[in-house]
C-alpha cells in the first residue's frame, strides 16, 4: 500500500525499486501529497489494471478536481494516463487481506486522515489528535509521527508536541516524519528520548499486519 503520492513518487520508486502497489491511500489533498499522482500510470502497467484510491469525501472532491483525467475515459487511448477507481472512506476496510482503520486528525482546522495497520500506524500533517482517535491508537508496536520543527506550528505538530504524543502512546518504537531542515539528524536523534527518532529514506521495519 502506498500512502499518498509525494511529488517524488518516481524518484523514491526508481531508487528503492518499487515495482507494485496494490492500492494508494490518501491522507489528505494538499499539493506535497498528491502531486505525484500522474506517476501512478507506471504501476498500471506493471499491475495491468487501474490502482483503487481510498481518500475521505472531500479528499476525493479534490482528487477528482485537480486530476479529473484520471477518473473520467480519456478521448484517446496511448496517451500514459494514470487510471485510479477512488473508494470514499467510511470507516474501516480491508485491502489484501489487510485491515486498514482510518484515523481521524486535525491539520490546523482541516480534517485528514491517519492509518493504522494492526499495531503499526501512520500519522502526518497532525496538528491535533481528536479525543475519539486516541483510543483508536492504544497497544501500537511502531508509531510514525510528524514533527516538523523545535518552533510551534498552526498545521503540525512541533517535536516536542511530537515527543509528548509519542510518551502518551507508549509505542515501543516512534519514527518521526515530515521534519523540516530545522532538524538535524544526528544532533536530533541524540536529543530524543528512547525508543524515538527521525525516520529517513529507506528506512525499512517489519510490523504485524491486522
């Protein structure tokens, strides 16, 4: 499964050899997150059929909005259109055989979404965790988590708003992601508590799936 298409989709596809996707799920429709949509059309052909899109009503507004040629037959065929079948999501769903829970977040005033996979989940864009969400959260393994920068934010967590959500949670690991230049690595990772550090590329961890 592939969590939102990054306006670098092809590049991390092309560098870590990423060959097939079975479904893409979107947190939300902002441009970082879904300007690498028209890469999709690569993994049609691999797969050889159109990839779902699961996304909430109004992400799926503005998916068909910003990429109405995804959704609709194109007027020619062998133009390399991607071809996605976009599923609202109304609560939990199952994507091969894995059990997908939705997580409701604030972006600032904006809703979006997080997703936990048995006792993996993956949070991003959070500038607040809803009272109803936590309970969804309770008993995770690994826990990845946005934390842009030391300075407080309108639309993100800060990383010690981060850190205060991680020790709440009580993961056995967190992995802090969205971070801006403001975070260095090494220095970072040496401040953090155990159990926690800046996720990066090519990280790779083994998680039960639900």
């Amino acid at each position: 499964m592939l969590i939102d298409t990054s306006t670098d989709l092809r590049q991390q596809a092309l560098v870590f050899d990423v060959r097939r996707v079975d479904a893409i799920l979107m947190t939300h429709s902002h441009a970082d997150h879904v300007m690498g949509m028209d890469e999709v059309r690569r993994f049609n052909v691999l797969s050889g059929g159109a990839i779902p899109v699961y996304a909430s009503a109004h992400t799926g507004v503005e998916l068909r909005r910003m990429f109405q040629y995804a959704f609709e037959p194109p007027a020619q065929t062998g133009g390399g259109l991607p071809r996605v079948v976009l599923h609202e999501i109304d609560g939990d769903f199952d994507v091969a055989g894995v059990g997908v829970r939705p997580v409701p977040l604030l972006h600032g005033a904006l809703p979006i979404l997080g997703f936990r996979f048995g006792r993996f989940a993956y949070l991003t864009d959070a500038s607040t965790i809803p009272d109803e969400a936590w309970a969804l959260l309770e008993g995770l393994d690994v826990l990845m988590l946005n934390a842009l920068r030391h300075r407080p934010h309108p639309t993100h967590f800060s990383l010690s708003e981060a850190v205060a959500v991680a020790e709440r949670l009580g993961p056995r690991q967190t992995f802090f992601t969205h971070v801006c230049h403001d975070l260095p690595h090494a220095a970072t990772n040496r401040s953090l508590p155990p159990g926690m550090a800046l996720a990066h590329d090519g990280l790779r961890f083994a998680v039960e799936a639900g």
